[in-house]
C-alpha cells in the first residue's frame, strides 16, 4: 500500500476501468465508433488491454456487459435520432 491506502491493484483497476468508460463513450462518436466496437467486439483476444482482460480484471461478466453497452448505445442512437427529426 502506498501512502494514501491504495495498493498498486486498486491504482491499476481505476487506471482500466476509464479504458473501459472511454471505450464506451468512443462508441458515440464517428471518428472512434468503428475502433471501439471492434474493440468490444473481438472476444478472442485476451491480452492485457483486451475488453475481456478487463472485465475480468473488475469483475465484470462480459456478456452482460455487451448486452447493456450496445442497447445503451442503441437506444441513445435513436433518442439522438427522433430529436434531430423533430427540430429539422
């Protein structure tokens, strides 16, 4: 532990999980979406970094969490959507 009461573990699972925020968030924008879904997306790789090394380094079960990113993701797209309709 350091000086302040965190170990080097607790610094390392805040330092992946704003990987993990960002990466959701990039999924809304167009410049990043297509890199972000891939990453979510490309299960086979495990290597640190990787979406499923992270959900298991938080403890988070991975297809739970892609059902809930991507019906986030959807539902804010049509939301996004139905609004610009309605001001046009």
């Amino acid at each position: 532990m350091n000086e302040k009461g965190m170990d080097k573990t607790d610094n390392e699972k805040r330092l992946w999980s704003a990987v993990f925020f960002r990466a959701i968030l990039d999924l809304k924008k167009k410049k990043h979406k297509a890199d972000a879904q891939f990453w979510f997306l490309r299960s086979r790789e495990t290597g640190a970094g990787s979406f499923p090394w992270i959900c298991e380094l938080l403890g988070l079960d991975r297809k739970r969490v892609l059902n809930v990113v991507f019906a986030w993701g959807f539902a804010l797209t049509n939301l996004i959507s139905t609004t610009e309709k309605k001001s046009a």
